[in-house]
C-alpha cells in the first residue's frame, strides 16, 4: 500500500468529538487495506487501560487501537495526566507513574522538551511500522497562552507535517465563531496544515447548512470536508465524563435497576458500559442517596482517590444509604476504589493520595487496604467464583488489600486470587471490565430477580459498533479529498 502523511485531527474545544472521529478513520483506513495506529502525546482522562505487557494509558487510544484492529502499546499514548483534584494529577509517562503534581507544576516546572522529545519518540515508533498514523489533538489548539508549552497540538502537527482537520461541535453552537477564531489565530505555518473542517453531531436535514457549508468555506478559505450527523444507534467507548450528565435517569418498570454511584473523582466509569446493553438491565448513575436506596443493585465504580471519595460519602448521606441497601436485602458490588471503599479500612501512611493517614470504610466487607506507591497495571484472564469461564479484565490500582478469611472472587491465571467474596449480593474486585464478562453479567442478573440472558458477544458487538461508525463518517465525507491531501 502507498504510504499516507500522518493525519491529525484537533478540536476548537473539548468534547467536539475528536476521540471517536478518530477511531472512525482508524477504521476507515483498516477497511481500505491500510495499517493504521492511534497517537495521542498527552492525554488527560480517569478513564485509562493496560497494555499487554502493562503499561498504561488512555482508554481513548486503546479503542482506537481496536478499530484499527491492534493490540494497543503505550507508545499511542506516552503521556497520560490522571487527575486527583481539581488542580493536581498524577503523571504517566511511558505508562507508568512518575509523581503527582499541581498544573501549575506541571505546565511550568517540567522539562517541556523532554516531554515532547518523548511523545515524538513515540510517534516515529509508531510511524515506522504502521501507516498512516491517526493523531489525536487535545481540547482547543486556540488556547493562545498554552501555546508555548504545547507538547499535544500543533506542535505534533508541525513535527510530523501532519495532514491536519479541524473538528466543530455544531450542536453546542457557535460554529461559525469557533471554527473562524480558531482559524484566524492560529500562527500562519499552524494555519497552512489544516486541510479541512469537519462538523460533527449534526441534527436535522444535512441539506439545509449547504449555505453554512458555503460561508465557512469562504470565511476561511478551507473546504468543510465532513458534516457528520448526530446519532443514538451507535456505542462506542467514550473517554470524558461529560457523558455521565446524559446517563443520570430515573427508573423503569421492569427492569433491574442498577445505580452506579457518582463519585467526584470517578475513573474507568466504561467498566458499565456492557451492562447498558443488556434488555434486563437499566443502568443509572446517580448522587441522590433515594435513588441508591431505591435501586436493586448499586455498584461503586473505580476512583483517582479513594480517601477523598470516601470522606465525599460519607458526608453527603450517600455511605448510610449504601450501608443500608446492602441490609436491607440489596446487592451492593465494588470495582477498584470502590471494593477498597466497601471494606473495613483504608490506611495511607505514605501519603500517596494525600494527609488523610486512616480512614473507616463502609464495613461492608472484612478487608484492609493499605495504599502503596507501587502501581499494578496489567491486563489479566480470571475465573470468578471458581466457574468453568475464563473472563478477561485489567487491574489498575496503587494498594494492597488483605483478609483475615479467604474468600476470594476471583482467581487469576497466574495463581493470583482477587477481591472478596461475603456473598452473591456483596462482593468487591478488583479488576476492571470484570463485567464485559457475559457469565458475571448473569450471576448478577440471576441474583438480582432476573432470568438468564442469552449469549452476548462482546467481541462482535465492538466490531459491528465500529463498522456502523466507519459507515457514518465515510457516507458523510469527502473522502476523495481526504486521500488527495494525504499523498500530496
């Protein structure tokens, strides 16, 4: 095949849409017998996932390395910030932890050049064996004072000669401002590597922005090579939070209805995702201790800081709530923080997610856990509760939990045991995507009131959802154009 110039796709915001533009075209490329790779230089997301050999990174570059249909390698995403607060974040390089720091720490003590010298290395990794490369930008490529410390945007583009588009988000509105300002200023030799404009999550009839379609273009002086619609049928993994604020409902008859607590520092909330799919499951996130209380399973997701998470709890009337689900008859099942949050202690004496040394759990389960500065990360097979399945999660977590009794969930398959096991309706793990697992998910659904579900296939469902997403973007693109400016 023809070598094909990077292509990169940056944003006039955050949550335009670049991640899943992005896995469209790593599948796109994948369809017309290319062999394309995902690259991010830095990442910020609570939502990460282990390479093979166990490193971390983005969960956004791991989808698109399954569109592309490749293991992912941490060399898609060198540099990954997982935020613990509001100001401060733990720093991934190269998949794996290199200290917490504040923003401004970040962005004006660290060796930027390093940095880039890094993420690039990383990029001609994977240039050199894959092709094209699909790069991914990250929030606005206008924030104008960031522009010198600028190790993720056009500064890629530019090493790279990357064949650059430019995403819109039409229905937040002001496109035409977003689009034109950022444009407009961006440096000249930034200007002249967008090759396009795409505007994504249209509603409504294509055919009556033509007219849109035509100012912009002349505004600009780049084509709009893309108008894609918005669309509901098609579940793609999604990386920022933002997406949880249109997953908080209400209940529905019939159903099993399942709460995933809202933690403020909530991370891998894609660990549901599965669940969502499934007809006997409706699956909720909330805050409200009623709807907790209410619900007939609630699950306690994964967090970027236990101690602060649990002390949000415990304040805010939401651990009662739990605690009393769980007696009155409800299950209640925890995933990484949370399974640490359902025991009878987290103790920090190193300080690793802060000046809270020991702190009283839900009680819900006998374990301890004491927070370590050591980071598991690896991809693992399981059998949960000794069944003849063999189940695929990921581990990702700084702590180590232990137990007086030994009633393990989980058994790896390297001899390691995981979580705690009191019984059908409470039990904690700590493996991540534990319920993409079609046997768990009907313990959970036989448990809980609801009949046997027939077979899921995981592994299909991702391809169709990709196919489904290739086809969308494909049908409103103009890929002519798009492969022109990729060989020019």
């Amino acid at each position: 095949m023809q070598k094909l110039k990077p292509v990169m796709f940056v944003g006039t915001g955050s949550d335009v849409g670049k991640s899943i533009i992005n896995a469209a075209f790593c599948r796109i490329f994948k369809q017309d017998g290319y062999s394309p790779a995902p690259f991010k230089a830095q990442n910020m997301s609570l939502n990460s996932y282990a390479t093979p050999d166990g490193k971390e990174i983005g969960r956004a570059q791991a989808v698109q390395a399954e569109a592309c249909g490749i293991d992912c390698m941490v060399e898609m995403n060198p540099i990954l910030l997982k935020p613990t607060s509001n100001q401060n974040a733990q720093v991934v390089l190269n998949g794996k932890p290199i200290g917490k720091k504040s923003a401004k720490e970040y962005f004006l003590g660290t060796d930027r050049e390093m940095l880039f010298a890094e993420a690039m290395k990383s990029f001609w990794t994977l240039d050199a064996k894959y092709n094209p490369v699909v790069v991914e930008g990250a929030g606005s490529i206008s924030e104008m004072n960031l522009w010198d410390k600028d190790i993720t945007n056009m500064r890629v583009a530019l090493a790279a000669n990357a064949t650059t588009f430019l995403i819109a988000d039409i229905d937040r509105g002001g496109v035409f401002a977003s689009v034109y300002g950022t444009m407009q200023l961006l440096p000249e030799n930034e200007r002249k590597l967008i090759k396009g404009i795409i505007i994504n999550k249209f509603r409504g009839d294509i055919d009556l922005f033509e007219d849109g379609k035509k100012m912009l273009e002349e505004l600009t002086g780049i084509p709009v090579v893309s108008i894609i619609p918005y669309y509901r049928d098609i579940f793609i993994d999604d990386e920022d939070s933002v997406v949880l604020d249109k997953k908080i409902a209400s209940f529905k008859d019939g159903k099993i209805n399942i709460a995933v607590v809202l933690l403020r520092h909530m991370s891998n909330f894609t660990d549901f995702n599965v669940l969502e799919r499934i007809p006997e499951v409706h699956l909720f996130y909330t805050y409200n201790a009623d709807d907790i209380l209410n619900a007939d399973v609630v699950l306690i997701p994964g967090s970027k800081n236990t101690i602060e998470d649990l002390l949000y709890l415990q304040k805010t009337g939401l651990a009662k709530a739990i605690v009393k689900s769980s007696e009155t008859g409800k299950a209640v099942y925890g995933i990484c923080g949370g399974y640490q949050m359902m025991g009878e202690e987290i103790a920090d004496p190193n300080h690793v997610e802060g000046e809270v040394e020991l702190i009283k759990g839900l009680g819900l389960l006998p374990v301890k856990t004491t927070l370590t500065h050591e980071k598991t990360t690896e991809q693992c097979e399981f059998s949960f509760q000794n069944k003849e399945e063999i189940c695929q999660g990921y581990e990702i977590h700084m702590g180590e939990t232990i137990s007086e009794k030994d009633r393990h969930a989980c058994v790896l398959k390297n001899g390691k045991t995981d979580g705690y096991f009191k019984n059908s309706k409470t039990w904690g793990s700590y493996i991540h995507g534990i319920f993409d697992n079609i046997s768990i998910i009907n313990e959970i659904v036989k448990t809980n009131g609801g009949n046997e579900i027939s077979d899921f296939d995981l592994v299909a469902f991702k391809d169709l959802q990709y196919n489904k997403l290739a086809e969308l973007v494909r049908q409103n693109s103009d890929m002519k154009y798009i492969y022109k400016t990729l060989t020019e």
